[in-house]
C-alpha cells in the first residue's frame, strides 16, 4: 500500500476524514456500531487535547448540546451515535436546524425499533431526514462503503460549514465495522470555523419567538433556502439507468449487493438498472423521475419495512408500477436480489 | 463610594421594561447578575446561557452575548462552549425545573466534572412559564395545577435541595452557594464570588437564587414576599456551602 493508501474499518475512515478537514472537537457517548469513532477521537485527543477537544458526556442529548456549544464558541465540532442515541441527539439537532448551526452527526444504523440490535438496520432514514419537530432542513448522506465513509466525512463539515444546516452522515454497523482499503486525498477544501460571538458586537440568539408569524417569517427564509441549496447538493448514482425496463432502488450497503446483482443479471441480457439516492434529504427525484419515465417498473430493495419506498413515493413526479423487496433490519444477499428480478 | 446606577450599564434597554410578571424575583436576580457583571467589568467576554421556561425571558435582557437553548440543556451547551473558548464567562441562567429536573444529570456531570461555568438556578417551587406545575422544590402540601390537592411529599418526595447535593460531589475548587432576592446585596455578593470561582480557579460554581412567583403562588406582592422570607428561607437555608 503507498502513503495514500490505508486500510481502515468504516469508523476509523470517518475520523480520518474529520481529521482531515479541520474538525477540532468531539462530543459524544458510546453506542454500537458508533463507538469506535468516539475511541478513535479520544486516541487523537489523548495526544493533544488542545487540538482534538472532546467531552464523553452523559447522554446523547447532553453530547449533541455540548457539540452545539463548542460549535457556538467556533469549533469545527461533531458528535456520532446510533439507534437509540439517534433518536436522544434529535432534541440538539432540532436547535441546529432552527438556529443554523452548522451541526455534523454520523449516524451508524443499528436495527430498531428499540434497543433492537446492535449491528444493522435501515430504520433510522426518516429519524435522519425529518427527525425533530420540524420541517428537515438537514442534509443526509447514505454512505455504501469505507471509502465512501472518508470521503462523505469530509464532505458534510464542508456543507455544514458552507450552507450553516446540519448534515447527517448515516451509515451502519457493516459499513461502520468493516476493513477496507481507502484512499486518502490530500489537501480537501477547508471551510474556517468561526465564533458566533465577538467582543465587539454583541448578539442575543434565541430559537423561541413570541408569536407564530414572528418564527413563520424566519422559517420560511429556512425553507427558501434549503430548497435553494438543494439543487446544488443533490446527488445521486445510477448504472444502466438508460435502457433499462426495471430499476432497482437503494442506498447504502444494500446498494453493493444491487450492484452485483445488475452486473450478473445485465449478462443474462436482462435489461435492468440501478439507481441510488446518495442524499436521502434533499432527495434527487428529478433524475429518478426521468429513468422511471422510460422503464416497466421500479423495484424498492431496503432493510425496512417502507422507509426508503415512502421516500421515493414522495419525490416520484411520474407514474410507474413499484415493487418491493424489504427485509426490516436483515441484510439482502446478491442472490435474493436476482431472484426476485427473475 | 460611587452610588449604585439605577441599572446596570450591561442592560440592554431596547427589551425594557422587561418581561417577567409584577413581583416576579427574576428581575431582581437578572438585574444582580447585571450589576455583578458590570463591577467585575466582564460584560464582553460573558456569554450567558438561558434555558426555557421564565429563564428565556431574559434572552435579550443583557448587552452581553446570549444564546438561549432547550429545557435543560443550557448546562452542555455551556460546558461545550467553554471547552473551546475558556477565557470566556460562561454563565447558564436556568430555573428549578430545568436544572433539577430534566436537566439535572447535566447538572450533576457538569458539578462532577468541575467544568468551569457558572451555573445560576432561580429557585420558585414552581414550573412558572407553563403555568404553575409541581417541580422538584415544590413544598409539602403545596398546590400547583399537576397537584391540586397540595403536594404529597411522602409519595413524591420532599423539596430538592440542590445546592447540599452538589456540595457533596467531589470538588475541592467548585463553589456552591443560596442566596435569595429578599437580600440583593448578598446576591450580588455570592453571584461575584461565584464568577470569580469560574475565573480564578477555572472550577464549576453554582448559586441558587430563591425567588417569588405571585402569578403561579396565587398571592399578591406582599404575600409572596412573606413566604419567601418565612416559608420558603426556612426550607432552603441561604448562603456560602462550599
């Protein structure tokens, strides 16, 4: 392996990435699969802890505030959690979202609901993309591998920092415990942390407003501006999308299977494709759209009972026979997939 | 000796007249704050956490940077922004049910941590924004509309005693204190030495501030302020604990 290679587990990839972009502070609590980034932080912050800050705080809501705080005296700060945790760090990220901070969380699926189990689920995708008591003006990516892990940390301080929503990186346990080999960029652009406080100027910020059209008025410059940025953050990958009669749907590590499955059935000359959403909010249901528009049907492949196929129903602007393959909180074997095509 | 000004220079007067119902004691611990702040000459480099609840009332309250957050979270908030920033103040405004009750294990890790925020918690034995609710200080026998028949302390326990908990953790530097807006002068007194703690010995301090609420207490001024200096200075005795 040359100097630009490594060959790390999912977890470690996001710190790595995190490192690489400047992030200086972590507050977090350990939950699996997520643990290991919060170890990983206290590996860097044992050496020198002037430069990688960290609290072990005493739950996910204290960690997603305390990440707030550091972030509010200009921290490039971030927290990471999973399941239940996920569901606790909402409150923070709620604030985040009504306030602009440019909040990042690495969000690791375990199954649920519950404590459920602790190594895979894709239940935490409406959690991500509308969690909160809000309208979820937050950025969520589905990341599919370890490299993707590196490359997607480093992203979302970018976008956080850049448009000031937060930005969500879900994953989960196979992504977050797997070894793979990665490659490492060198100087990624870095966005500058600043104080939300100056000596010079004082501000008073407040996320409670007296009267609804007071917060209405502020809210909706949010929306208007989330739905501005959209378009530039949208992203999303296809293969064989152009010709094909069936399309398969799915992200994150089901998305790898998918993969596998269209390159054998595409052999078969069977005519079918792929697509995946990388962001789940905004979602790109301008291209899907399009593909949808030319094929038979679309074919929904998630570890959920529906929260990927609602997603898609909602963002869908044309009409297209759908059928699912959902198996809540169980991985989906390459074989399964083409069986079910078949 | 220089007269005291009528009100502190760091008030923000745009968002006066302030907020707070007539005969509230938030007013009287706010504007002690403000002359702490002023005689320490500390105003630019304060930031005050406000938590929700009569607490958020004050979120323009002060010329002096100001966040207000979540019920009960105003505590991390604090504690995270003075990792990064530790020659700030960083003062945490909240009320009893936020610090005793849903935020009381920030509270605690935040004692337990001797992170180096001043925490100030006005204590009213009651939820005041939400309308009067049982908090963890309510008195025996009191009514409040989540116990209309007077709080039965043999099932839901006697009257937090927040300051003596958080004496007893296990930090030499930190500083914990009760005062009450019947005594302005001490209040300001023991919020100084507080902020001093912060400053000084980089340690956590903690004041509760005994206060009046004649909206929820169903009392007129003078009635409160009897209870306040019977009642309630009986229960929770003032001053220095450690």
């Amino acid at each position: 392996m040359n100097k630009n290679e490594k060959f790390i587990t999912g977890n470690q990839a996001i710190i790595e990435g995190a490192k690489a972009i400047g992030a200086n502070c972590m507050c977090g609590y350990p939950i699996t699969p997520a643990t290991e980034i919060l170890e990983e932080w206290a590996k860097l912050n044992s050496e020198n802890p002037k430069k990688y800050a960290m609290i072990q705080a005493e739950d996910e809501t204290s960690a997603g505030f305390n990440t707030i705080g550091a972030i509010l005296a200009g921290a490039k700060a971030f927290s990471a959690t999973a399941g239940p945790g996920h569901v606790l760090i909402q409150d923070p990220l709620s604030m985040a979202e009504a306030m602009r901070i440019p909040f990042v969380l690495f969000a690791m699926q375990r199954g649920g609901p519950s404590t459920g189990t602790v190594i895979y689920g894709q239940q935490e995708v409406t959690l991500a993309c509308f969690g909160g008591n809000g309208e979820g003006l937050r950025v969520v990516y589905s990341i599919s591998s370890v490299q993707e892990a590196y490359d997607y940390s480093i992203k979302a301080f970018n976008v956080a920092w850049q448009y000031r929503f937060p930005v969500i990186v879900l994953g989960d346990g196979y992504v977050a415990k797997m070894k793979q080999k990665i490659k490492v960029s060198k100087a990624p652009i870095n966005i500058k942390s600043q104080s939300f406080f100056n000596e010079s100027a004082f501000r008073n910020l407040r996320n409670c407003f007296n009267v609804e059209s007071q917060l209405a008025q502020v809210l909706n410059n949010d929306i208007k501006e989330f739905r501005a940025i959209s378009k530039k953050i949208v992203e999303s990958d296809q293969k064989y999308c152009q010709d094909a009669k069936i399309i398969i749907i799915a992200h994150g590590i089901v998305w790898q299977s998918v993969v596998e499955a269209v390159e054998i059935l595409r052999k078969k000359k069977i005519k079918v494709g792929c697509f995946r959403p990388i962001t789940l909010n905004p979602f790109d249901g301008v291209t899907l759209s399009r593909f949808a528009a030319k094929c038979d049907k679309l074919i929904i492949i998630e570890s959920s009972a529906g929260h990927l196929e609602r997603l898609v129903k909602s963002n869908l602007i044309t009409h297209v026979k759908i059928e699912c393959l959902q198996k809540p909180v169980e991985p989906i074997a390459v074989e399964e997939i083409i069986r079910f095509i078949k | 000796m220089n007269p005291i000004p009528i009100f502190p220079k760091c008030y923000k007067e745009s968002s006066k007249p302030h907020k707070y119902c007539g005969g509230c004691g938030h007013g009287i611990a706010l504007k002690e704050l403000g002359y702490a702040i002023d005689e320490l000459g500390i105003a630019k480099k304060t930031v005050i956490g406000l938590d929700i609840g009569c607490s958020l009332l004050a979120w323009d309250f002060f010329d002096v940077n100001s966040v207000q957050t979540h019920h009960g979270r105003t505590v991390p908030v604090m504690s995270g922004f003075k990792l990064i920033d530790s020659k700030r103040v960083c003062i945490a405004y909240v009320g009893d049910g936020g610090g005793y009750a849903i935020g009381l294990q920030s509270l605690i890790t935040a004692a337990q941590r001797n992170d180096a925020i001043t925490v100030i918690l006005v204590n009213n034995t009651i939820y005041g924004m939400t309308g009067g609710q049982t908090a963890p200080t309510t008195f025996s026998n009191e009514k409040t509309t989540t116990s209309p028949n007077g709080r039965k302390c043999w099932e839901t326990g006697q009257p937090f005693m927040g300051p003596e908990i958080i004496k007893s953790l296990n930090n030499l530097n930190s500083f914990v204190a009760r005062a009450s807006v019947k005594d302005p002068i001490q209040l300001r007194q023991i919020i100084k030495q507080a902020i001093n703690n912060q400053i000084n010995k980089d340690s956590f301090s903690f004041v509760e501030v005994l206060s009046t609420c004649p909206t929820n207490w169903h009392m007129n001024a003078k009635e409160s302020l009897n209870r306040l200096n019977n009642q309630i200075a009986k229960q929770f005795p003032v001053g220095v604990f450690k």
